[in-house]
C-alpha cells in the first residue's frame, strides 16, 4: 500500500515535498504477486527499494527508514525533524500509515 501512497505523492504534489517511508519489511517472493516489486528486489527493504524508485526520476526529497519499526512518538518526531523544508522547521507533518499486518494494526 506504501508504493501507492508515494506514486500519488509525487505525481500530484503542487509544492516541495519531503518524505521518510518508514518500513522494517524485506520484500518477499509473494509481494511480488500484488505490489510491484521485481525478483532481483527480493530480500532488499521495502522502504529503501520504493524510496529511491520514486525519488530519482520526480527529482523529490524521499528518504527511507528501514532499521525498525516505529514504535515511539520520540523516533516519529526525530524523522519529522529530520524534514526541514527550505532550512525551515516549519511544516505539515503527515503521518500515512499503511500497514499491511493485523499484529501492526492492532498496535
């Protein structure tokens, strides 16, 4: 779900954007049946794969964070801050969750 979420981001922004994808999660064999991961991005983070395919060709400011799940409000905000837009520490924080798990979802 987190790809489709960056696909709209980036396609329809209108100002500059920055974003973190957040996901511990290795890309398996079966994700390749429904999200679009290929066979040589197997065993790679989710997060890192989907972060550099569509930060390169929209020329966008998209990070990645796949050493852990988050689990604090503490870490959430140390990623926020991590985003200043034009050196200013002003702006929108959104936070999309797209977990795709019922351990994940029931946290």
């Amino acid at each position: 779900m987190a790809q489709y979420v960056a696909q709209q981001m980036v396609t329809s922004r209108t100002t500059e954007i920055k974003g973190i994808l957040a996901d511990a999660d290795s890309i398996e064999e079966k994700n390749l049946r429904n999200q679009y991961f290929i066979k040589n991005e197997i065993g790679k983070k989710k997060a890192d794969v989907l972060a550099k395919r569509y930060s390169n060709p929209f020329g966008i400011d998209l990070r990645s964070y796949s050493e852990e799940y988050i689990e604090t409000t503490d870490l959430l905000m140390k990623l926020f801050d991590s985003l200043k837009v034009n050196n200013k520490k002003e702006s929108i924080k959104i936070l999309i969750s797209c977990v795709d798990n019922n351990c994940a979802i029931r946290s």
